[in-house]
C-alpha cells in the first residue's frame, strides 16, 4: 500500500502563487511510481493536470502549461507542484495520485480557491 498526503492549499488572489505538495509513504513505494496531479472543479470531473516519471521530464495538461511545474525530490518521497499566474478557473480540489503498472493511489485532495 502507498499512503499520499498533501499539502499546500489556499485562498490566493488571481495572478498570484501557490505549491502544492504530496508526500508519499509506504512499504511498497519506490522511484519507479508516476508521480501526477490532478484535479477537480464542482460539477465537473477530475481533470489530468501534470504527470512526472522518474526521468524527471513533465507533462501538463494544455490549460496549464506554461503556468504550473511539476518537480519531484525522490529523496524525500515528495512531488510538488508549483502554480503561477492563477487565474479563478483554476480553482479545484487537487489530487496527487501514484501509478505503477496496476496500482493506482490517491491522496485525499487539496483545495485551491482563486479569487477574482
């Protein structure tokens, strides 16, 4: 089992920043995991947001790019999420997820509210 736990949440005005982060424990995690974020807007549904392997290169969803980095510190079991130059659509809960071959974890979600 891998336990995701995140952090990093707020109320923050539109333009402005915030880092996400998800600490990931268990015996059975190791770097070889998909790190990924992904979120969820009321009355929508869960949107892929970014993705990292443990190549350490990133991928995001289009409405993100250029805005939003994915990092890991694999030391640290840890996969962050920085958010620049957010904007109200962006609001949502924000879910780390981990995928390995067949397991697929999620943390339990982060809310992140942009004010206009």
């Amino acid at each position: 089992q891998v336990q995701l736990v995140e952090s990093g949440g707020g109320l923050v005005q539109a333009g402005g920043s915030l880092r996400l982060s998800c600490v990931a424990s268990g015996r059975t995690f190791n770097n070889y995991y998909v790190m990924g974020w992904f979120r969820q807007a009321p009355g929508k549904e869960r949107e892929f947001v970014a993705g990292m392997g443990n190549s350490g290169s990133g991928y995001y969803a289009d409405s993100v790019k250029g805005r939003f980095t994915i990092s890991r510190d694999n030391a640290r079991n840890t996969v962050y999420l920085q958010m620049n130059s957010l904007k109200p659509e962006d609001t949502a809960v924000y879910y780390c997820n981990a995928k390995l071959g067949g397991n697929d974890y999620w943390g339990q979600g982060t809310q992140v509210t942009v004010s206009s």
